[in-house]
C-alpha cells in the first residue's frame, strides 16, 4: 500500500461495511493517512478491526432508515462531525439466472446492495449541509453488465443514478458524491457470510463458475483486483485531489465499464 501521509489529517471518516473486504481495506489506508475513522458494520467482527486500528466501532444494521440513521448519529458523535462517508454495504447474495429468483430472493439483494447505500446517505446529509461541506463516496460495481446477479445489477444500477442525482442536488450545498464500480476483486475467505447458498449441484456450480468467467472475460486486464487498488481507488475520489470530481463513477475494473 502506497499512503500519502496526512492526506486526510483533520478529516473524520465513517466507513460502512467495514469489518471486511474493501470497506476493511479503506478504514486502513484512511487511518494510515491520517483520518479518524468509524467503522460500521452488522458483525461483531468489527469491533475486533476497530480495535487493531485504533479507531471506533459502530454495530449496526444499514438495511433498515432506523439503523442507518442510528449509525450516522453515533458516529457522528464519536468524530464530532462527519467529513467523509464511504458506502460499502452490498455484494450479490444469489448467483443463477434471473428467473430462478424467486421475488424474495429479488427483494434481499435490493435491500442489501441499494437501500444500504440510499439509507445512508438520507441519514448522512443533513449533518452535511448544515456544515457546508462533505464527500460521499457510493461502492457501485461493473456489474451492472453481468449475468446470474440481475438483481443485484439492478441495484448497483440505482446506486450510479442515485450518485449522479445527489451531486446535482447537494452541489450547492458543498457536499461531492462520487462512486467507484470495482470489478472482481480478490480478497481472503469472508469472516461473515454473505448468505449465498452452498452449491450443492453441477448447474447450480456451473451458474457460478459462468458469472466468474463472465467477470474475468470483461476485464481487459483479464484479472480480479486486488483490496488495495479498490481502497486506492475510494480514497482518491474521498480527498481533496478529487476537489473538482463529482458525480461521476470510476470504473476499477481492469477495463471493463459495466
């Protein structure tokens, strides 16, 4: 990891999805850079990341305004404000073709990948206005050009719209909003579960293995990235280096534009 010291010295940052992946990945590069930093998450887990980090923890549950809301307000009471929000929360639950999903099914990876990050920002805001100033980063995906994760496409979708509208409307405000679209990204065995469900037969591993395929084939690096090109990424559009970017979504995905 390449940090830039004090990039964010007097910066206060909440990271969610944090106790793991990329949003793990961020906390460490913000901390490393100077920033005092909250990490939120629904594990336990991340209380224990906190902790080796020497930051502050928040356990929370960003599918539901209440929770969202409840985790802004604390953190925003640890770190006296909130300077930057990274929105981490989401990753595709299902893998198969998209009528195989029942309407269940459709409904949990919009709550996980979409709502998070729109709950989030609702609570966020009004913290932000009423300082005049703040920078939202959105983690969309270039997936909304995949296959066997329609819904989850879909939301990531929402959240690239979602992006665009709020850098229009808060522009003025002095608050920047801006997202990544990370590719497939390697990144060690996951502490806490998803819950995709185990692929006990061929199809069901086959459905799999194609979006793999699929996600490989579109990078025109023909690779997964790596943790710290996705954090590098997030926290370039999170500085004052990207003083002048909003609105906009950063492809990190090898080539591939979703």
């Amino acid at each position: 990891m390449s940090v830039h010291i004090d990039r964010f010295a007097g910066k206060r940052a909440v990271v969610t999805g944090a106790g793991q992946g990329i949003g793990l990945a961020v906390a460490h590069r913000l901390v490393a850079e100077g920033a005092d930093v909250v990490l939120v998450d629904r594990a336990d887990t991340v209380r224990e990341a906190a902790a080796e980090l020497k930051s502050h923890a928040v356990l929370a549950d960003l599918e539901t305004y209440d929770g969202a809301r409840t985790a802004l307000t604390e953190a925003a009471q640890l770190l006296g404000g909130v300077d930057v929000l990274v929105n981490n929360v989401g990753g595709a639950i299902n893998f198969k073709p998209f009528t195989e999903f029942t309407a269940t099914e459709i409904q949990a990876e919009i709550t996980r990948s979409l709502m998070t990050t729109l709950w989030s920002c609702r609570a966020a805001l009004p913290g932000m206005t009423a300082q005049g100033h703040g920078v939202i980063v959105n983690v969309s995906s270039a997936a909304t050009r995949g296959i066997h994760r329609i819904p989850y496409s879909a939301a990531k979708g929402g959240i690239n719209a979602l992006t665009a509208s709020l850098a229009l409307e808060y522009a003025e405000a002095g608050i920047r909003v801006v997202a990544t679209a990370p590719g497939g990204t390697d990144a060690p065995p996951r502490r806490v579960s998803r819950g995709t469900p185990s692929h006990d037969t061929e199809r069901e591993r086959a459905w799999f293995r194609a979006h793999i395929d699929q996600t490989v084939a579109s990078s025109l690096l023909k690779r997964y990235g790596t943790l710290d090109e996705q954090a590098a990424a997030i926290c370039f559009l999170a500085s004052e280096e990207a003083s002048y970017i909003t609105g906009s979504v950063l492809p990190v995905a090898g080539g591939d534009l979703g």
